[in-house]
C-alpha cells in the first residue's frame, strides 16, 4: 500500500497537517503490532505504512512480548474530519490476523445477541464474561468506527465486556465524534458508566483532530438528485423516474430480507433497488441488525416521506440515524423524497436553524440548556445527529453515488444514472 504522501500527490487526498499528527499515532501502534507479530511469528513482517511519509522507520515506543502490553488508539474529533479514512489506512495494513473492522452501534447488537443466546443455553452463565471470552478468542485487534454510547443497555455492560477482553489481551482502535470524559454526557444513570471512561483511558492513548474541514462536504451534492424537495406530486414523480432508470423499468415486487430467522419486508424490490416509506423503516421496531441486512442486500434505498422531525418524533430519529449510519458503512446509495434538505430534518424548541455542525459547536462549547437538548435525551445522540447530517450531505455526491456497494459494487445501471445527471 502506498503511503499518506502518494494519495495526496495522485491527488486522491488533500494534505492535512492535521491528519499526520493522527498518522504518526497510527504510525506508534502499527509498529508495536509489527514487533509483537514478529515475536509471535518467523515469518518477516512488512515494514511500516507510513515510510514514505515519514522517510524511514519511526521509532517503537513500546517493548511489547504480549498483546495485553499494547495501548490502543482511541482518535476523536470532529464529523468529516478523516478520522474513519486513516484508521483504514492502519487497519489495511497492520499484520495482525484476527483482527476485525466494524462499526460500534453493530458490535453492541452482536453482544446482545451473544449474551441472549448464551443465557438461553444456561441461565447462571455469567454472560457477558463468555461473550468477552467469545470475540477475544476470535480476534487479537479490534477496530471501532464510530464510538458512541447512546443506549442505556450498551452502557450498563461496556465496562465489564471490555474488562474481561482488555485481560484477555485485546487491543482496540477507535474513531468518535466524542472525547473519552463525553460518551454518555447526559445518559440515564451515567454515574454506572463512568469507570468504563478510566478503564478506556488507561488502555488507550487519546488523539484528538481538531479539524475544522468537513471533508465530506469537498464533494458538490448532484442537486435535487438524491434529496428530493419537498414532499409533493412532483418530487414522488421524479423518485419513481429515477426507480425506473435505476431498475431499466422491470416492476417492483414484495420481497423480504432474513434477518436472525426472521423476515424484514420490503415493500418493492428490483435489480439491487429496495422501496421503502420512512414509516416502514423508522415507526416502527426495526434494528441496526435490520438495516445493516438490508444496507448489505440492495445497492439502493428508494425512501418516501421522510419529514422534519421534532421532540415528538426522537424514536423515529435514532432510527433514522442508524439507517444511514448503516446505509453509509456499506456504501448503499439512497434516493428519496423529503420536507427539508439534511440540514433542516431535526428540528424541536431551541433547535430551529441550527445545522449538524452548529449543534456539535455548542455542545463543545458547554450549551447545556433543556430547550437546545431537547430533541434528544444525551449529548452524545446530537453529535450522532451531527454525523447523519454530514453523511446525507456526501451521499448526494457523485463520488459517494459512485463508490463501490459493500457487496454488489458499481452496477451498471447507477453509473448510467450518474451520467446521464451530469450530462
């Protein structure tokens, strides 16, 4: 893999200061994952991925014979700031090999799988400690995209999950829009949650990018393409012209997709092409583990209806958020009507006018007051906020619309679309 320095002269990558400082932390924790897969292992190991950035070797900071001696990383900042794009970088490269790349919000919902299926099996089992057992046995090095603890049920189980994995050697990376001292700022209970923070901080080294460029705004948004405003006659009309081109006009059927032994609906599905109403996703009790399966199975989400939403509608949004997060990890594009362009989706008292990054500038500046938090119960969900407003500005892009589906990659049909709008 090339390094840093040969994105940006391809031109791939803008040069960001800010991103080598992060660099040179991936930089010290590749190198003490080389030495320790040295130790472990005869077979040479490659060298570090940074070399052609920095110009040689960097020095090893850490004399590791056990994975349990290794700090991980934990790079917080914020939305678009690269912070996802350089811990693939690392995670491409490292030579560890159990390792595993996922976002958080889809690890916690294989915990709580785990811990189910385990407490089925023995009802006195100490369930979480053998779901910790389970994944260190099953990898050496993980990597969290998007570390965030907005449900009460993550947060009352982080500590322990990850106490008995950190014993049993783990080393874990991970991006987040929050500092350590700020997950769960605002959580029910959060007095519970508080050792996890000392725990996370002795076990990983903090980086902090404090950048002020949304990268994912550098793409220009195809207008009206993606987001179609607002709510009318016509912006259904120009949904379903664009379900036609992207199907090549076969009709769309009822279909399912199977989801831990059960059926998720689909209201019409064609040619990589699923139509849903925002009703049918986020009113009622759909989970990441829904839209993850659903994000995986079709190249493109057609979405009707979606509205502002407001204090009335917090459920409805944590869904909605968690549908793009997952709609964004495996690059399924969306095409949709709505009231309001991203900016404007979540409004309630305090809130009107404000964007994503206002709301994520406030909060960091100490805004604490009831009115401007009143669209969701902790901190952390507003920066959660922040990213689905990011994320549905880039998706609109012709470089996301372009981008390799997780699983189905580029089909033909969306390459044709994208043109003939640029045309």
């Amino acid at each position: 893999m090339a390094g840093y320095d040969i994105l940006v002269e391809d031109g791939g990558v803008s040069p960001d200061e800010k991103q080598k400082a992060a660099l040179r932390k991936f930089q010290r924790l590749h190198n003490n994952l080389v030495k320790f897969s040295k130790q472990s292992s005869s077979t040479p190991q490659q060298q570090g991925f940074l070399s052609n950035l920095f110009g040689g070797k960097s020095k090893s900071e850490t004399k590791s014979s056990n994975l349990s001696d290794i700090k991980g990383l934990y790079v917080c900042g914020g939305v678009g700031c690269g912070k996802s794009f350089l811990m693939d970088l690392f995670y491409d490269k490292v030579p560890i090999k159990k390792k595993r790349r996922v976002h958080f919000n889809s690890f916690m919902l294989d915990i709580h799988l785990r811990i189910h299926e385990i407490k089925k099996t023995d009802i006195s089992a100490d369930a979480i400690k053998t779901a910790a057992d389970q994944i260190s046995s099953e990898v050496d090095l993980l990597c969290f995209d998007e570390f965030q603890i907005t449900d009460i049920g993550d947060a009352m189980i982080v500590r322990r999950l990850f106490s008995a994995m950190y014993e049993n050697g783990l080393v874990m990376v991970a991006t987040s829009n929050r500092k350590p001292e700020e997950l769960y700022e605002g959580g029910l209970n959060r007095h519970i949650f508080i050792p996890f923070i000392k725990l996370l901080k002795d076990k990983c080294t903090t980086h902090t990018m404090e950048s002020s460029t949304d990268y994912r705004k550098e793409g220009v948004p195809i207008e009206g393409a993606v987001f179609m405003t607002p709510l009318s006659m016509s912006s259904t009309k120009k949904l379903e012209s664009t379900i036609e081109k992207l199907t090549g006009g076969e009709t769309l059927k009822p279909a399912s997709v199977r989801v831990f032994g059960r059926d998720v609906p689909v209201r019409g599905a064609a040619k990589g092409v699923a139509s849903f109403t925002f009703d049918d996703l986020c009113t009622k009790p759909m989970s990441t583990a829904d839209f993850g399966a659903i994000a995986k199975e079709f190249h493109t989400i057609a979405l009707s209806g979606i509205p502002a939403m407001t204090i009335t509608e917090r459920t409805e949004a944590r869904r909605f958020i968690y549908l793009i997060d997952e709609l964004y990890e495996n690059k399924c594009n969306i095409i949709c009507t709505a009231s309001v362009l991203p900016d404007g989706l979540f409004s309630g008292s305090g809130l009107e006018g404000l964007t994503g990054v206002d709301l994520e500038a406030a909060d960091a500046l100490g805004v604490r007051n009831a009115d401007a938090m009143s669209m969701f119960t902790g901190s952390d969900e507003v920066f959660a906020f922040g990213r689905a407003v990011s994320r549905l500005n880039e998706m609109q892009t012709r470089e996301y619309l372009l981008t390799p589906h997780s699983k189905l990659g580029v089909p033909a049909s969306v390459k044709a679309w994208v043109d003939e709008l640029e045309a």
